[in-house]
C-alpha cells in the first residue's frame, strides 16, 4: 500500500470532516456517508471511512469496544489505536474474528461494509458471522442493523431494560389480581430505572418505563382495598414522575407536565410527601426551562414544604428553589437555600449515596455552578462545575451537563477553552443521549461565544440531529 504523507492524511480527515458534514445535513445514514467518503478519497480503506463517517478518533473507537466489552459483563482486551490504525492502512493486515464483531457493534455496521468479510472466513466461525463466538464465550446476535452505532441497542438495554418488564409480565401472568409481591417487583423495577437512569438513551428508557406503568395500570381496579393497594398506586406515581422526568429530557413540556402533575397527584393521594415533592420540584424545573420563573418559585417552595427532612428537603432546596431565586437574582435568598441544603444533605446518613432518584453531592455542586452562573459569579461556578464533572463518569448526563456549565462560566474569559469543551461533549456523547437540557446549553454556549471560537461549535450544532424529528420519531 502505497505511504501517505502525514500533510496528506491531514487532508485527508479535514475533507472527510466535511463530507461527513454534509451527509448529516442531508440527513444520509453512516453507511452512505461512508461510501461518499471512500469513493472521494481513495486512500481511505472501509474501516477508516465508517470511523471518518460518525466523526470519531481512534481512541473513542477502542473506548467504545471496550465499553461493549463491559457492558458485557467482561474485561475489556487489548485493543489499542496502533492496532487500528495497522487494520485501516495494512492491506495484509486485519483482525480476527472476534475484533471483527465487537467493531461491527461499536459501528453499527456488518463486516462487508466494513471490509472484514474474510476475518470471519476462518474454520472456526463456520464461515457465518452470527455463529462467531467471542472468547468468553459469550454468543453475538444472528445480525447487526443497519444505520450508526447510536441506532444500536446497547447490551445493558438488550440485557436489563426489557428483563425487567418481562419478569413483571411473567409475574401478573401467574397473578393477574396482583399480591405483594407484585408490589415489590415494581418497587424494584422503579428502583432500576431511577438507578440506571443515565445509563439508557431517553427515548428508550421511556418506552420501558411507560410500558411497566401500562402492566401495573389494570391493578388500580382489580383489587380495590387489597393490603398493597396503596403500594400499587405509589410505584404508579414513581413510574409517572420517571416519565415526566424522560419526557423533559425529550423536549416534550406539555408531556412532562401531564406526567408530573400526575405523579404528584398519587403522591398526595397515598401520602408519599417525597414523591409529591420531587414532582413539584421537577414542576419547578420545566417552568424555569420556560423562563416562568415566578412559577418556578411557587412550585419549588410547594415542594419545599411537602419535603421530609434529609436528602429530599436537600434536593428540593438545591434543585428548585436555589435555581429559582438565582434567576430572579435574589441573591440573599438563594444563599440561604444552598445552607438549607447543604445542611440537609449532611444530616442524612444516606445523603452522599449516589443515584438516590436524581441527587447526590455531584448534582448538588452542579446546581451551586448554575445558580453562581446566574447570579454572575463566574469563578466560584467554574470550580462547582469542575468538581461536579470530576465526579462523574465520562459521557454522562451529570458529566455532560457539568461540563457545559463550564464551558458556560468559561466563555466570557476564555471562549476558545469553552468552545473546546463542548466540542468535546459533541465528540464523546452520541447524539441520542444528548439530553434536551445539553442541547439548550450548547445552542446558549454558541450564541454567547465570539464568531471565530464558536464557528465551528455553531456548525456542528447545525448539523446535529434532533432528538425527536417533526414526524415525532424518536433519533
């Protein structure tokens, strides 16, 4: 294979960038875009066009195979980027047969569209992809779906989300009437999802969610003043709270609205005060989206007042009433909240666990950066922001909103550090798990920052697709 000048392969990316580009705007799926990128650059192989085709570096290509391999249950191998980089340059070179089915995974792409037909050739696969077998002997699917890697399933959505509704169907197939135990399971399965709840695209996690709550929903008449009734009706309003909180996060405010308004409703209708709080807070949260701040501040402190003491009065003070009295620049006031809830958070023995249905100490800190950002405190949000993304794992929502903050309180001073870091969100955060909350503050970040920083912020962003399109299909 003939040597390419390092200048040549700079050429090379720059030009792929744009036919990528381009391809997005047009709205052409990974494969087409990778077809457009080898039949304009001869030199680039298939493997390399599909990785130039969803814009990711050799390194997001080995962190996402090994991402796969732990969402697998597995230790990641030794994939590294000189090994890619031989497989997409070396004609004689390409890896085996169970490299070839995690990168078909990561990519979202078969192994003939990715020239890696023959590494399955090999005697021991049969000569069929979905008969390959990885060497933990973990069996792959029959076939690979066409279109991205963010149209793909992940394995903790194939192996958990769906699990979890079928063992509740399993269980009401045996006990159509419900028992306790029923009551449990959705417990538990409310507990899944809140847990979880970063770990699924939006629009998946929804569908699960509103499939679970359509099981329970016949239990609300079958056995009316059965013991676990009320257990019932509750897991209902937590199922409904996780819905209007999905349905947020998908730009649907009409439909977090109903979903929340019906959360708080069995909230107060079975004496859950920290489910009727959560849902005014969360009330709170759409209202600030909509620049309604005065009834961001009546449904926070309406929360505030229904809060039991701890973790939840320390959420509801941090998450609805520290952001609303920040936006309304009542300084004072906001200050004391933030003490409420710091206090609060400290006198729970539980309050640093992580993943208690939305709050912990890295939320907290990513609330004080927002409420100091509003309140023109740049540099005491920038070290909030910092602390709140240290604490995160990479690509996150917690994660990708702590660094938009940042970049947020960056922009002012120093807007091509800004610009940087949400690039770095749009590079390492698939486009489905985008929350419509990161999409609000980058499409801020870019109107904020000077013409030469944000330039090509403003043009990824023109390209990047939609979470729900206008036909109202899911990305």
């Amino acid at each position: 294979m003939a040597t390419v000048t390092r200048s040549r392969r700079s050429q090379i990316q720059r030009e792929a960038a744009q036919i990528r580009m381009r391809g997005q705007r047009r709205q052409h799926d990974t494969a087409l875009i990778a077809s457009t990128i080898q039949d304009a650059l001869g030199e680039v192989n298939a493997m390399e066009a599909w990785r130039f085709a969803l814009g990711w570096s050799r390194a997001q290509t080995v962190a996402q195979v090994a991402g796969l391999y732990l969402a697998d249950g597995l230790r990641p191998p030794g994939l590294s980027e000189p090994m890619l980089c031989r497989w997409e340059h070396d004609g004689d070179e390409w890896p085996g047969p169970e490299y070839t089915m995690m990168l078909c995974r990561a990519y979202g792409a078969r192994p003939e569209q990715l020239g890696l037909a023959r590494a399955l050739a090999a005697p021991h696969t049969n000569g069929l992809f979905g008969r390959a077998v990885i060497r933990y002997g973990q069996p792959e699917p029959a076939a690979y779906p066409r279109g991205s890697w963010e149209g793909m399933e992940p394995m903790t959505t194939a192996a958990g989300l769906p699990a979890v509704r079928e063992s509740l169907h399993l269980t009401l197939l045996a006990d159509p009437q419900g028992s306790i135990g029923t009551a449990e399971l959705a417990e538990a399965a409310v507990e899944h999802y809140a847990l979880n709840y970063s770990k699924h695209p939006p629009q998946i996690l929804f569908n699960e969610v509103r499939q679970v709550r359509q099981l329970l929903t016949p239990l609300l008449q079958a056995a009316p003043g059965a013991s676990y009734e009320v257990d019932i009706q509750r897991q209902v309003g937590w199922l409904s709270a996780l819905l209007g909180n999905l349905a947020f996060h998908l730009d649907d405010l009409t439909g977090a609205r109903t979903h929340l308004s019906a959360a708080a409703a069995w909230g107060e209708r079975t004496g859950d005060t920290r489910l009727a709080a959560w849902a005014w807070g969360a009330h709170s949260m759409v209202a600030r989206t909509t620049g309604q701040y005065d009834t961001a501040l009546t449904h926070a402190e309406r929360g505030a007042r229904l809060a039991p003491t701890g973790l939840v009065r320390a959420q509801l003070h941090a998450w609805a009433l520290l952001p609303a009295l920040a936006r309304q620049q009542r300084s004072d006031d906001a200050d004391q909240a933030l003490r409420t809830a710091l206090t609060e958070l400290e006198a729970d023995p539980s309050g640093t666990a992580p993943g208690r249905f939305g709050f912990d100490e890295p939320e907290l800190a990513l609330h004080q950066a927002e409420a100091h950002l509003a309140l023109g405190r740049h540099q005491q949000a920038q070290a909030r922001a910092e602390a709140s993304a240290a604490s995160c794992p990479d690509g996150t929502g917690g994660w990708t909103a702590a660094t938009l903050v940042l970049a947020q309180a960056e922009a002012a001073d120093s807007p091509q550090d800004a610009a940087q870091r949400a690039l770095h969100v749009l590079d390492h955060v698939p486009a489905a798990r985008l929350r419509s909350t990161a999409r609000t503050r980058l499409h801020d970040l870019a109107t904020a920052l000077p013409a030469s920083p944000g330039s090509e912020l403003t043009e990824r962003l023109r390209t990047l697709p939609t979470a729900i399109d206008h036909h109202g299909h899911a990305l």
